[in-house]
C-alpha cells in the first residue's frame, strides 16, 4: 500500500483531498503545523521553514504540496521541499499552484512550478481558479447577515469547488497517465458578485446584497480578520485583474480528468446552504 502525505492537512482543499482518498487503497498522512489528535488519517508535524519535519518524506511515495496562503516567500520554502522529496525517493508530487501562475515570471509560485518540472521526478500541476468555498469561509458571516463585500465591480470569475480541485489532484495521484501534465481548473462558469448574490437569496430565502466595495475597504476588512499585509496586497492585486475582466474564461481540465463536469454556483450554494444559516 502506497502512502502519500497531504500538506496544510487543516486546510479547506487538503480536508477535502483527504476525504476523497478515505475509500481508496492508500495511507494518508496528514501534514500540518500543529497536528491535530483523533483525525481519521495519521497526523503529522509539516513545516514549509523546517527543514526536519521534511523527515517525513522519507515513508512518502507521493505527495501533494499545497502552497501558504498568498505566500510571497513560496520559492525559498518549497523549493527546498522539492529537493528533500528528490533525495528521499518520494515518486510524484501534486502541486497545487494558481490559474494562470505559468504566465507569471515574477510569482514565486512560477520558480515552484519550474524546480518540480526539471526535478526528474514525476508531477502534476493543478493550477485551480478562485474557490466558491471562500463564500463558506471568510464571507461566510457577512452572507448570513445579508451582505456580501467584494472590491470586484462587475468582473466574471471563473470560480472551481475545493471538491472539483480535489477530484483532479486525487485523479493525479491514482492514474499515471496524468503524470508530468499541468491542469488549468475553473468551474463551469463565470458568474459576478450581483450573480453570486442573487443566487444565495433564492437560495436562503432573504435578500443578500453585493456591496461593491474599495481596495482600502477590503484591506481593512481583511486586516481586522487577521489577513497579513502581504496576503492583502496579494488580494488587492487579483481583484484589479477581476475588475478588468482577466478571470472569465473557462477550461474543461476538470471533466477532462474525471469524467464529471465541474459544479456551478446554483450547485455549490445547494450543497453547501448550512455554512449561511
């Protein structure tokens, strides 16, 4: 039996990996900071900045490494991991990076990508759009409350579920006929923020409103919840592009890969309907 070890373990997409992995022949180990007790998958300690929890790697056949969040330093922390996966026989890795990190020379993320594709080991990129599942986290409260704040004007966004992004990667890691291949996921559409809105009314039955938001409104929003300064100007950088209309356009990477078609706003709002309640 095969073991593959999940960074960020914690995390909205590494949870979802991991239960998706739940029914099938392999050992998960779940890697995060501070390793929870009572998981259904063995915890472990993982740390991008410490070297030694890469420790772990050495009872890894694959893994799937899944960046920090808006991480400006990810080339001087994964890069590293890479090499430690290299050196202990670890067979693949899944990166997850971001649509369109490939078109991005400055992205720290463009250096993780290249050291991974000219390691020799086997990998597969998974460069997911923006999450739906971000509406049942950071925007899960404002939702309940009726409002829903975005510096995003009208811009359509190509939104992908945490559930689609793991179908890929697990796909990714069970089949080798994806390897050394990079996927671009998105959804099935591009829905705006007044579309977003309108659909999680009907669905919740009370009016949800998009408040078209500021650059300074957001960063001060997000500085209240604990967002550092540099995910900030990450974010604010990534709502200019959806202002200007920059993350619209669709792949099918994800029915590609796993037979279904990715699910679109209408059914993420159903399935997820109590995270508003």
């Amino acid at each position: 039996m095969e073991t593959i070890l999940i960074t960020g373990a914690t995390g909205t997409l590494a949870s979802e990996i991991i239960s998706q992995l739940a029914e099938k022949p392999v050992k998960v180990l779940g890697g995060s900071r501070q390793p929870k007790p009572d998981t259904p998958y063995e915890a472990v300690e993982f740390d991008y900045a410490r070297a030694e929890t890469f420790e772990n790697f050495n009872r890894t056949d694959r893994i799937v490494m899944i960046p920090r969040p808006a991480d400006m330093e990810a080339d001087q922390v994964m890069i590293p991991a890479i090499e430690a996966a290299k050196e202990r026989g670890v067979k693949q890795i899944v990166l997850v990076t971001g649509l369109g990190i490939n078109h991005i020379p400055q992205a720290p993320l463009f250096h993780v990508e290249q050291a991974l594709i000219t390691s020799g080991m086997d990998y597969t990129i998974v460069r997911p759009s923006f999450f739906y599942d971000n509406f049942t986290k950071a925007d899960a409260q404002s939702i309940a409350l009726g409002k829903l704040y975005a510096p995003a004007g009208n811009g359509r966004i190509n939104f992908v579920s945490a559930k689609d992004i793991a179908a890929v990667t697990v796909a990714a890691l069970l089949n080798a006929q994806h390897a050394n291949k990079a996927f671009d996921l998105t959804g099935s559409e591009a829905p705006n923020y007044s579309e977003v809105a309108t659909e999680l009314s009907t669905a919740l039955g009370k009016t949800v409103t998009y408040e078209n938001i500021s650059d300074e409104q957001f960063a001060e929003g997000r500085k209240a919840v604990g967002f550092t300064d540099t995910a900030i100007a990450f974010f604010k950088q990534v709502y200019i592009a959806i202002r200007a209309g920059q993350n619209a356009a669709l792949t099918k990477d994800v029915e590609a890969v796993t037979g279904q078609k990715p699910e679109g706003l209408k059914e993420f709002v159903a399935r997820n309907i109590h995270a508003w309640a």
